[in-house]
C-alpha cells in the first residue's frame, strides 16, 4: 500500500499537521457547529485589541463580482474578555492557537503583547497591521518599514512564542515591508490582508459601506495575493503564510509554487463553511495521485527558466 502523502509543515519553530488555516476575522468558535476544528492544521483568531473598541457603521458588507467589500473596523471586546471568555473555548481543539492581535499605535501593540504574554494556549501571534496608525495621520501601521520593524522588535522582546507579521497588500514595495518585519525578528509573514477597496450605488449616491472605502478580499484578489507573496517569499528567509482569494485545493498549490508554506481560507468560508476541510482532503488526494510524497516538496517550487516568465512584464 502506498503511504499518504505527508501533509506537514513548520512555519519557523511551530509544526503544523497539515497547511490549512483560517484567516483571521473569518473564523471562530462558533464554525465547531459546522466543521471538525481538529483537521485544521492551525486556528487563527480575529484581531484583538488591548481595549474594547466598536466597529464601523453600518452597512458593514457589499458584495461585488469575485469578491466582497467588509467595513467591519475590527469591533473587538479587548484583551480581558478575550482571555475570560474567548481562549477557553478555542482549548476545546487541538490544532495550535494563533492569536491575531492589533493596535492603533506603536504602543497599543506593546501594550496588547503584555497582556497576553504568558498567558496559556497561544501557540503564536499574528501581528495584524493593517490599522491605521494614529500617530502617522491614519497611513497604515503596515505601510512603513520602520514603524513595522519597530512594532515586530517591541512585541518579539514582550512574549515567549513565535511571531508572525500579517502584512497589507496597500504599499508600494511588499518586499521592503516583509524584510522589516523579518529585520524586527518575525518568525513567519503572512501576505495579505485585504486590498483598499470602494462601491457606489449610483442611484442613492452613496457608497455602498458605511466608510467609503471597505476591504476588499475573496477570488478576485487571487492574483494579486499571489504576487504579493512571491515577493515576499524572494525577500526573506522566513516562512510566508498565503492568503487572498483561497476557495480551492488548485490555488492552495498555486500559492504553495509561489512560495508559501502554509496558507488561511478567508471568505471562501463565507460562502462554504466546509472550505477549509475539503480542501485538506482534496491536498491529499491531488498530491496523492501526482506522486507527490511530502508536501515540503512544492514550497517555492514554482519554474521560472523559460525566457517569458524571467522577462519583467509590463502591463497592457
Ligand atoms: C469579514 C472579514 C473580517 C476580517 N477581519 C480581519 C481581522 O480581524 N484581522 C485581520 O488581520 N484580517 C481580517 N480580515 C482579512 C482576512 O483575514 C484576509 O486577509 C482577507 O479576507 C483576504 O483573504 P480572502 O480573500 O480569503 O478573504 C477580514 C476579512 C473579512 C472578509
């Protein structure tokens, strides 16, 4: 009989039984109702804050072709609540935690890696920062190099476990960004959050998301997903973890060629909760019938010796 292929992967110090994860802000306790949590090989929480904060005024979600636009602001019932009420839920499963966290300064971030350091059954953060800073006029916390190593160095000296930096798609250079982060002692890069977005209903005149501009995410930021981390992946040295557009076993090997060693299933939730647990089957299966043994074997697999693919294109 032939062996199963072998699904596992590290992202720096942290195995993973296999590279499917949820992304953050798509996933909570609640999808146990639903799906066997134990076949993910990693769970990923919605970004925390130190403090309670609302999030944005309605309407908070437009759909759009491919994809969807969220205006969500990141409602978050603070660091407290999490540790009471939330963490002991996610112990119910065995895959390890992944506590995405967030801040709207420098300090924010320092202040919410303190409350949760040492704090039992946080496998891993994932530092969100895709927020705009407040100290910098509102410019994302991700859009400097600078302001990320500075808040990667801050939150690395503060806690005990691996940390990956999520990074926004909305910058000029992803690798610059992505070599801050690993500068600052990033563990792992996740890329990305969602694309700066915009719908308008002509007929009311008004966008359609209470703030004018939402995030923008689901199928048709695939591709662009998918350059963002074979940037990133060129970049450093450390793990990139892919996320954009994800709903098949097919991009899941598409981001795997490009580089990434791990990947998380946004909307494609949304849509299907099951997402996320047929695609692990059917990574099996596919790499199963290519006669693929371990899955270690594609990561940043992908051939770019012919002449086309090394040329650097221009667009139209
Ligand atoms: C409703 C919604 C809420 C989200 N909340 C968060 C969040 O709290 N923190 C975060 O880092 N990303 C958040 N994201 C971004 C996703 O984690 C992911 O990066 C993005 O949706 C792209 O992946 P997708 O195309 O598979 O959805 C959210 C996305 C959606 C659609």
């Amino acid at each position: 009989m032939i062996a199963a292929p072998d699904l596992r992967v590290d992202l720096g110090d942290l195995p993973l039984r296999n590279p499917v994860m949820p992304a953050s802000g798509c996933f909570g306790p609640e999808l146990g109702d639903l799906i066997d949590i134990n076949r993910l090989g990693a769970m990923v929480t919605k970004t925390v804050f130190a403090e309670p904060r609302s999030g944005n005024r309605a309407h908070r979600l437009a759909e759009t072709y491919a994809g969807m636009l969220n205006s969500v602001g990141i409602p978050s019932r603070g660091a407290r609540a999490f540790i009471a009420e939330l963490l002991p839920r996610y112990r119910n499963w065995s895959p390890p935690l992944i506590v995405s966290i967030g801040g709207l300064t420098v300090g924010a971030y320092l202040e919410i890696a303190e409350r949760l350091t040492r704090v039992a059954g946080i496998a891993a953060f994932e530092v969100n920062v895709s927020c705009p800073n407040l100290e910098a006029g509102g410019l994302e916390i991700g859009a400097e190099p600078q302001v990320v190593e500075a808040v990667v160095r801050g939150v690395k000296e503060r806690v005990e476990v691996p940390v990956f930096v999520k990074l926004t798609p909305n910058v000029t250079s992803i690798a610059a960004i992505a070599r801050a982060a690993e500068t600052g002692g990033a563990s792992a890069i996740t890329a990305v959050n969602a694309l700066m977005g915009m719908a308008v209903d002509w007929r009311t005149r008004r966008p359609r998301t209470g703030t004018a501009m939402a995030g923008f995410t689901g199928p048709a930021i695939k591709p662009v997903a998918l350059r963002c981390v074979w940037q990133a992946a060129q970049a450093v040295a450390i793990p990139v973890i892919g996320v954009g557009g994800i709903a098949t076993v097919d991009d899941v090997l598409e981001f795997i060629l490009a580089g990434a060693t791990a990947v998380q299933i946004g909307s494609a939730t949304f849509t299907r909760p099951d997402t996320m647990v047929r695609i692990i089957a059917a990574l099996e299966a596919r790499l199963s019938d290519e006669g693929v043994v371990s899955v270690r074997e594609l990561i940043g697999a992908l051939r770019t010796d012919s002449p086309s693919a090394t040329v650097p294109m221009q667009a139209g």
